[in-house]
C-alpha cells in the first residue's frame, strides 16, 4: 500500500494497553506506530463487509454462468 503524502497532524489519545499494543504490532511489522495507525485506519475505512464479498462472489458467479463458453474460447 502507498501512503498518500503526510502533512496534516492529528492527536489522538491511546489508553497505556493500546499504545503498548500499537507498539509491539509496530515493531512486529517493521513499521513506525504512526504508520501502524494510518494503515490501521485505511483498512478500516475502506474494507468491505463479508455481505459485500458474498454478494460480489454471486453476481461473479451468475455473469459466468450466463456466458457462452464458445464465446470465450473464439
């Protein structure tokens, strides 16, 4: 994933157990906690429920079943 360019500043406040947290997965990942964040948060933003995914999976599955195999093939 690309950060878009960081240069806005934003507090927020973490209980000592999150910012322990928020530390270790860091240094799990190679990754500043900051980074950690924005990624964390990016995800969050962006992801797509399991009903989105089922949902996509079947209109996948019905566009290819309504296809013509000789179509494909010419």
């Amino acid at each position: 994933m690309i950060l878009a360019k960081v240069d806005k500043r934003f507090t927020i406040l973490f209980s000592d157990e999150e910012l322990q947290l928020l530390k270790h997965q860091a240094d799990v990942r190679g990754l500043s906690s900051s980074e950690l964040a924005r990624v964390a948060i990016q995800n969050e933003i962006t992801k797509k429920t399991n009903y989105d995914r089922i949902t996509a999976l079947r209109r996948i599955r019905s566009l290819a079943s309504n296809m013509d195999i000789s179509e494909s093939e010419s």
